[in-house]
C-alpha cells in the first residue's frame, strides 16, 4: 500500500555571482574585421541611382498596373497612368514633402501658385492619382461571400504591450482588440488592429462608422453585398451611405437615442402586446427601415433591404408555464440572427485548436489561428464531402508542408551543385 508522504519545500539555493579577475594590462590583439556586405555606393552618382537601389522598375510598373486597375475597378474609369507619369507624380510628392504648405490645392491656386508643382501636373490629375494609387494586387485576395458581419474579437494575449485591452464579455477576456469582418462560414476576410485611443483620427460620423468604412474599403461596389452589425457600428447615415454610395445593403441592431426621429410604440404598449408584437417605420429619402420587436424586451433594428415581412415563427422560453413557445418573429430579426454570429463562428473554430505557444511578441498569436480558418473554408460550407476532421486536416496539411519545405530544399542544392 502506498502512503502519501508529506510535501517537504524545498530550498532556494542562491545562484553565485561570477567572479572576475582583473589585471592590468592590455588586451591581446584579434581579428574583428566585419564579415558583412553593404552595397558599393560609390555606384550611386545621383539621388536617382540611391532611389533605384530600393524602388526598382518592377515595383514601379506593378504600381502602375495596379492604380490603373483599380481605377477601373471603383468608379470603371480608365485613367491611363503611365510609368513617366508616376515618376513625375513621385516627384511632385516629394516636393510637397518640402514646402509644407497647409493645404494641397494651394500649389495651383492663383497668388501662391508654385510652378514647379503646377507645371508639372494639373491639380485635378494629382488629386485623382492620389485617389486610386494602389500597390496590392487585390485579385489576389480571398474571395468574399455575399453575407458578411463585423465584430471584436480578442487575440489572447497577457504581456506588457500599451494597447492591451479588457472585454468582459469575451472568451479571453485580455488581448489585443481587432475588429474582424468575417463571412457566413466563419472566414475572416479582414481585420483591423485596435492600437488605443487617439492613434487614429476621429471623423464627425463617429469610431464605429470609421473603423466599419475601412474594412469594407476593398470590397468591390455596387455588388450588392449584405453587411451585418451590432448598435456599437449602426447609424442611419452609415447605413444610407452603404446603400448610395457602396451598392452594399446592410443591417443592425441600432440603439434607441440614434433613430434620428423615428416614433415608435413605447415599451409599456409593446409589452401588453405581448411577445412578438412589432412596430416600424420608413424612411423614404434614405429608404432605411426601422423596426421595433418586443420579445422579452424590446429590440431596435434598422436596414435598407428588408423590415417586417414576411413574418415566421421562432420558438422561445417561457419562464411563466415552462415550455417554448412559438413567437412571430420578423424578417429583419430572422436575418439579423441568422447572419451576425459570423465572427462568433471564426472565434470557435480559432478556440477548437488554437495554437498555444507563450510569446512575448504579440504579433506571433496572429497567424497561429488565421491558418485554420483560411483552410477550412470549403469543409464549412459543406462543398466537399470527403474532407477529413478538424484534427487530421492539420496533421495532414503539416505532413504536406514539411514535404514541400524538403523538395524545395533538394532542389535548391542540386541547383548550388550544379
């Protein structure tokens, strides 16, 4: 028989400190030329060979490229950049770096007119340029779904960093805040870091409506996207804006104290109505509908596609003859459900096998859990019936990966052998 025996602590042994031996004399001499390289600039005879030495001629025709496609692609206006005009663009850039005048139009504006500038390109051709200049090749991104949503979600993460932050009502309470646009299958299609108060300028529509037209910034317009989100993000105007000036159709939940007017039936009515009864309203000029719904306490929503009809059944808890029952349930409620736990979804799929190494570098947690999601993309929308579970997926893509590393490094040696 085993007996427990008493846990005895045991005693902290203090390290030594090194000692060192001092002598007066001088040190032996040894070789510590630098092994390194650094570019022979005495190759460089002008500011435009130092230039060349880090922005090559590709990189300035792929820019090329890229701006005029993405001209074409916002607004399909073919603007014909060429590689002679973005030099002369880069140059009228870096002058202004110079100047520093208040305002951008005042290079041309008669009385302070500065010829350099203004005769080397017209102000409504800098300001288009400026515009469209793109780098990425957005071709290249992930193709994004029809239904999106956006929400917060925390990298978790519980060292010294100065925008760490602390959201109760998450599943890793600290961390890095992101805001996340996620699709319906739980990808994540973009995210913005949240570095603190006052590292990005406010506009007068808010933080919310800010962070929500820089994610959707690449989304292509007019495509009729449906867009999601929670009362933090939704305003009248945002959702007006989308509709006009995106082509992207949108919903949310939408606090009582930003209806911008709309009268509604009071709480005290609704709820001798009982649960399910409903109350709305339309907004001709921005065709924005607002809805009211009183389920165990009232809701707002607002959306520029759908509001009240048609209404279906959803069963709910009723704590007073403790069973469910069925409760009318309108469009708007039924698609706002249905579509925003996207970015709850991605967060699940991040927590099933998170990969948990301790790091001081809070970046490293990124990635760690972007892989799974961008993997199991087809697997979640249920496309091919032969993908294998969650676990033997990431075995499997490790086994192929490592493979691929190996054939690459072999091919690279025979190449050296060669």
């Amino acid at each position: 028989m085993l007996i427990a025996q008493p846990t005895i602590a045991k005693k902290k042994v203090a390290k030594e400190a090194k000692q060192y031996k001092w002598i007066k004399t001088e040190p032996e001499p040894r070789n510590i030329t630098w092994k390194g390289s650094m570019p022979h600039y005495d190759e460089v005879q002008t500011p435009l060979d130092l230039f060349r030495m880090f922005i090559t001629e590709d990189i300035l025709s792929n820019i090329v490229d890229q701006t005029n496609l993405n001209a074409m692609r916002k607004k399909n206006l073919a603007l014909k950049l060429s590689l002679e005009e973005l030099h002369r663009f880069l140059g009228v850039q870096m002058l202004m770096s110079i100047l520093k005048i208040p305002a951008i139009r005042m290079y041309w504006e008669n009385g302070i007119r500065y010829s350099p500038v203004a005769d080397t390109m017209s102000r409504d051709r800098f300001i288009s340029l400026t515009s469209f200049f793109h780098i990425c090749d957005d071709t290249l991104m992930i193709p994004k779904g029809e239904i999106q949503s956006i929400d917060e979600q925390m990298i978790p993460f519980k060292g010294t960093i100065g925008f760490r932050q602390y959201l109760k009502d998450k599943p890793h309470s600290w961390g890095v805040k992101i805001f996340t646009t996620a699709g319906i299958s739980g990808i994540v299609y973009d995210i913005e870091i949240y570095t603190g108060k006052g590292a990005v300028e406010i506009s007068e529509l808010g933080q919310g409506t800010d962070v929500v037209l820089r994610l959707v910034e690449n989304l292509p317009r007019f495509m009729n996207f449906k867009l999601f989100f929670d009362n933090f993000y939704t305003g009248i105007d945002l959702i007006h804006k989308f509709r006009v000036e995106y082509g992207i159709e949108s919903c949310g939940t939408i606090r009582s104290n930003r209806m911008r007017g709309a009268v509604l039936d009071t709480d005290a009515n609704m709820k001798k109505k009982g649960r399910g009864s409903v109350d709305f309203r339309f907004e001709r000029h921005s065709e924005v509908s607002v809805v009211k719904w009183y389920d165990n306490k009232p809701v707002h929503l607002a959306s520029s596609y759908c509001a009240v009809t048609p209404i279906d059944k959803c069963q709910r808890w009723d704590g007073t003859t403790r069973k469910y029952v069925e409760v009318d349930r309108p469009r708007i409620v039924r698609d706002y459900n249905k579509s925003m736990g996207d970015v709850d979804l991605a967060d699940m799929f991040l927590e099933l096998y998170r990969t948990d190494i301790r790091s001081k570098k809070w970046y490293m947690r990124i990635p760690t859990g972007d892989y799974p999601e961008k993997f199991n993309r087809e697997k979640l929308k249920g496309e091919m019936s032969n993908l294998i579970d969650d676990k033997h997926f990431s075995l499997t893509l490790n086994k192929y990966l490592k493979k691929s590393t190996r054939l690459r490094s072999s091919k690279r040696k025979t190449e050296a052998k060669d």
